[in-house]
C-alpha cells in the first residue's frame, strides 16, 4: 500500500490574541485514496465469546503521572459508607432511565474504549477498543464485527486496531466509524469510514489517513472526532518511537476532511491538515471537537485543550476553524481564556478489590457541546476541597469568553471519563446530559449519567445521579495494581425525540460465570429527561409538579429572598384563568397546591410576577 499523503506548500500564520501569539500551518487539499468498499454483512464475523485478557492498547499519552502518583500515595481507604454529599435542586428532575443493555458481551482488548452512535431509526453502533457491535434500540444483537477485519488484506503491516470513534450524521442519515491502526512511525494510520446508507451493516467506504505525515519517526495517538455541517474533524496528537509520554510528545494535529465525498464513496477524497499548533510557541495538545448541540454548526467548528497535565490549572485554549475545506477561505483562531474554578489532574480511584485501583489519566477535555452561543464541555478531575476524583463542568461563553465551572462529585463514588450530549429544545436550549464512569470502596465499577439545565447567566441546576449500569465485580485484568478502566466515555442525542440520550460506558463482570477475577463489560443506556424546568429571575426557580396535572399541581419554587410575588394562570391565548397566589414568600423553597379538576384538559401558563407587575416567569402545566 503506498501513502497517498501528497506534501503541498505550507503556509505559516502568526497572529495575536488579546496580546499573546499563537501560530499555526495548513496544508491544502491532500490526497486521500479509497483503501477499501466493503459491505458490513459480508464480513461475517460470527460474535465470539472471548474471556482472556487480550491485547492491550497503547495509554493516552499523558504528562500526569508524577502528579498522579503523589496524590495516590496521599489517598487512604475509608472502608465506610458515606453520604452523598451532591445536592441537586430536586428529586423531580431524576432523568428516566429507558434502556439499559450490554453493548458486547467480549472485550477482546484493554481497556474500554466505549463509543456509540444511534440513527434516527434505531440502529446502534456500540464500539469498544478493537471491535463494533450493531444492535436494535431495544438492545437486540445483530451483527459484530472486529476493527481488522474491516482492513485485513487492505493494508501492510497490521499489528493492532484501536481506540475506535463513531458517529452518526442526522442530515445525511449516514454513520462515520474512525478507528487507528498501528503504534509505530512504520506503521500508523488513521482509518476513516463512511456508510453509504443509514444501515450500519450495509456498505461503506473506508480511506487511510497518514499517521506519520511529517518527517521522523512518529505515530498518531487518541483520535478525538467532530463533525460540522459540511466537515469531518479528526484531532490526534503525534508522538516519536521509542519515547516516554513525558519526552515523546510533538504536537496535536487536526484533520478536515469534506465529508460530502466520503459518503459519496469517491475514489480519491480530499483533506486539509491543521498542524504546528502552538501558544507561546508551545505545542498545544488533546485538542477536542466542540459537537453542535440540536443541530450542526456551519461553516466554523470550534475545538478546546487545557493543560491536561497539572495539579492544578484554569487556562482554557479556545480554538476555531473559521469555514469549511471546499471553501478555501478557512483560517484557525486561538483564544486563551479562564475559569472561574481550576481543574486538576485526578488520583486513581477506588472499587472494593483493594489490591486494584483504577487509572483515571488525566484531565484532558473529553468532550464538548455548542448551543445558543455557548459551549458545554466536561473532564475528569480532582475535586480540590475533597481531593477525589470527579467531574468538571465548565459552561462557556462565546461572546464574552467567560467561563463558569461546576464540580459533579459525591462522597460516596469516585467518577471519571465524563461525555455530554444536548437534551434540550427552543425554550431550554442549555439542557444536557452527562454520562461518566462511577466507582467506590463499596460499589463495583459501572456507568452512571446525570441532567443539567439552567438559564443563562444563572446557577446550573443538576439531578440525582441515576444509575444506567451497576458493576458486578472488581476489575483484574492486568498484572499489576493500576487497570485500565477505559479511556473514555460514548454519547448521543436521539436527534428525532426531544430530551432522549443515548450512551454506552463501561463495568465490571467477571471473566466468565463463577470466575473470581473481573473484566470490562460495555453497557449502553438511554435516558429520557423533562427538560421543561423554568429557572425564575433573580436567583429563585419554580416548577410545576406533576406535570401533566390529573387532580391537583404543585407550585414549588425558590427564593434567595423574602419578596411578593403574584402567580397566575393563563390559557394559551393569553386569557387570565385564575390568580392562584398573591403573597410575600420566604427566603428557601416554597411551595403552594391548587385543584385542577374544574380546568378544562389542555395546555396552561403559570406567570409569574412581581408586586409592581414586573415578569419574571411563565412556566407551562399540562392538565390531564
């Protein structure tokens, strides 16, 4: 197989950004050959039953580990049940957990690498270290398919396929799966595959991008992907032979690719390379695609990095491209912007094996929304004043670059590997759903997710934490005390029903029925959130409960302040039903009931007003 990366002229930009330079180089319409058509049912891979340990994929490279060993050799086992510490603001917002199923009943390699795509018409891409499942929504299997049967016979030099990454594309109702092969400069490429259909098990086109395009001996690592309305986004970082993580680091690259012709299934495709990223002139790395929330974005994409190594930082690097790859005019931008909490990288965490503990890497960002002018994205970290681990939410604005940041932690479960997707709609446009990873000194590893909303320029408000899978045994799969409890998390909006999302994520099982020694599992779960919480003014909130109403509705809400207040009810053409409250309420929660019985069935309005009529807000009630 001869490379097809077809060197063209460089071209070197330095600009500034609020003072501090940044650089970066783009070569143009490089040429990508098609390596292989292939119908997915004609591999006919039989689903195999595979209890070994199996191969191990190369760790994230990662500056963390001295950082990591210290806070571990500080950490003490508690061996008592604690309390979840996590307050939400209420039990109501408790997503629904739909589904829950086993994604692959083998992980032939190590460590989960979970990754899922859904179509709108229920066809599920679970994809896990070296190999895809494709199942029904309601959990049926279907077909299995390992990563180097995809290539086998296509490509040279096959030592390993890995760190699989897929996705799903509601406009052209098609599936991407991106997958590496190779951890050497002699052999190192990024495999890109296209679905010719929405039929995950149909045919698809597969293109070998080069994962040693520079001179020297080095190979791509960790592929983060994104896609935008016309664009395929590869991010990967370039790392030498033969080196330390610490020493062998160059930079992180970023690929475009046009994704029009890959679907097409084009015999030769082209693709730009963004490289050569740098602050301070300082490479800059783990650069991960911001995803377009409810719909893509076009032409620009946006794309995040911190400083994944620290104990303790909160630089946040805001990049962009600024078009797309046919248009030509695309340029990169960098800002450097800050949090208002720092994030740092997390110590290992617990399961009851007290002989094993669990990597968490380090703080890399994982994964990342854009909707309504802001972006959502989330990482693993220490949480400072408890010093577990945990997950960082930052919540960030694109007109002012302001940063607020949550912490998702709890004193009972060490959580990590976070992944967001959008759950919201026109009138809570900042709904979303994260999913991560959960363990503790008590609770075997499994997979957890959790609701966030709010308004603007408010606090977030979060739900308890539900459970989409609970573990079943320790993790023992290697042959010392730190196991790979996977590099990462998968999740997707169900882009044709409002407030479901769909994730896969990792827990433990044993090796096989009885055995005493636990592997990773794959889990995939949906959830399904009421996302018509309406966050009030001034730092008070109200909901309506239940909703749809049957007899009766409650009305709770809360105030930072004692204040009068009026509520009122309305019908949807903006006549006045009925004044249900006119008080002065308390600091903290209030809460008041009113019959429904007497309303006709339909759709209604509680408006919310001051003494002087001021508004401050409606929220809807259904009554049954």
């Amino acid at each position: 197989m001869v490379r097809l990366y077809v060197s063209v002229v460089a071209i070197l930009v330095c600009l500034s950004s609020f003072g501090q330079q940044f650089s970066y180089k783009h070569e143009r319409d490089i040429k990508l050959g098609k390596i292989r058509s292939v119908n997915f049912s004609e591999l006919g891979e039989e689903k195999p039953i595979v209890y070994g340990v199996g191969e191990v994929a190369p760790e994230p490279w990662s500056l963390a580990n001295d950082v990591k060993r210290s806070l571990d050799a500080n950490r003490t086992r508690r061996f008592v049940q604690r309390l979840d510490k996590y307050q939400q603001s209420s039990e109501d917002l408790r997503p629904e957990v739909g589904a829950s199923f086993v994604g692959l009943t083998t992980v032939p390699g190590i460590p989960n690498d979970n990754n899922m795509a859904i179509s709108n018409d229920g066809k599920i891409i679970s994809a896990v270290n070296s190999s895809v499942s494709v199942l029904d929504k309601d959990g049926t299997y279907l077909q299995y398919y390992s990563l180097a049967a995809i290539v086998d016979g296509q490509l040279p030099n096959l030592n390993r396929t890995y760190d699989p990454k897929t996705a799903y594309d509601p406009v052209a109702d098609k599936f991407i799966l991106v997958f590496l092969q190779g951890s050497t400069s002699l052999d190192t490429r990024i495999i890109v595959g296209f679905s010719e259909t929405n039929d995950p098990m149909g045919d698809w086109n597969f293109y070998a991008v080069d994962g040693n395009p520079f001179v020297g001996a080095t190979w791509s690592d960790y592929p983060i992907i994104g896609l935008s309305e016309d664009d395929l986004f590869i991010t990967v970082n370039i790392l030498r032979d033969g080196e330390s993580w610490q020493e062998g680091f160059t930079q992180s690259v970023i690929w475009q690719i046009d994704k029009a012709s890959g679907f097409a299934g084009m015999d030769t495709i082209y693709e730009d390379l963004w490289y050569d990223l740098k602050y301070d002139n300082k490479p800059l790395w783990s650069i991960c695609a911001v995803q377009g929330g409810s719909e893509f974005t076009s032409p620009n994409m946006h794309f995040l990095s911190v400083r994944p190594g620290d104990a303790s930082n909160d630089s946040v690097f805001l990049h962009e491209i600024t078009d797309t790859r046919l248009s030509g005019n695309a340029t990169y931008n960098l800002r450097l912007l800050q949090t208002d909490k720092k994030y740092g990288v997390p110590p290992s965490a617990f399961q009851p094996d007290p002989a094993n503990l669990l990597q968490t890497n380090d703080t890399r960002v994982l994964s990342a929304i854009s909707e309504d002018g802001y972006i959502q994205y989330v990482q693993s970290t220490i949480v400072p004043e408890s010093g577990v681990p945990g997950i960082y939410h930052g919540f960030l604005n694109l007109s002012d670059g302001a940063i607020s940041a949550s912490y998702i932690t709890s004193d009972t479960f060490e959580y990590a590997y976070p992944s967001i997707a959008y759950a919201g709609n026109a009138s809570n446009p900042h709904a979303s759903v994260i999913t991560f990873s959960h363990s503790s000194e008590l609770h075997n590893p499994g997979t957890s997710a959790i609701f966030h909303n709010r308004v603007a320029g408010k606090e977030p408000i979060f739900s308890p934490v539900v459970t989409i899978k609970e573990g079943e045994l320790s993790i023992d799969r290697l042959g010392d005390s730190l196991e790979r409890w996977g590099d990462y998390t998968g999740i997707q909006t169900k882009y044709n029903e409002e407030g479901v999302v769909w994730m896969s994520g990792s827990y433990g099982r044993p090796f096989a029925p009885g055995s005493p020694r636990g592997r990773n599992s794959v889990q995939v779960g949906m959830v399904k959130v009421d996302n018509e919480l309406t966050l009030l003014a001034e730092e008070t909130s109200v909901m309506v409960l239940p909703n749809p109403a049957d007899t009766k509705a409650t009305i709770r809400f809360t105030s930072e302040e004692k204040q009068e207040l009026v509520f009122n009810l309305y019908a949807t053409d903006g006549k006045l039903v009925a004044k249900l409250l006119e008080a002065q309420v308390d600091a903290g929660v209030n809460e008041f009931a009113f019959p429904t019985t007497n309303l006709m069935k339909g759709m209604y309005y509680v408006q919310v007003v001051t003494k002087n009529n001021d508004k401050v807000a409606d929220v809807k009630v259904v009554v049954l």
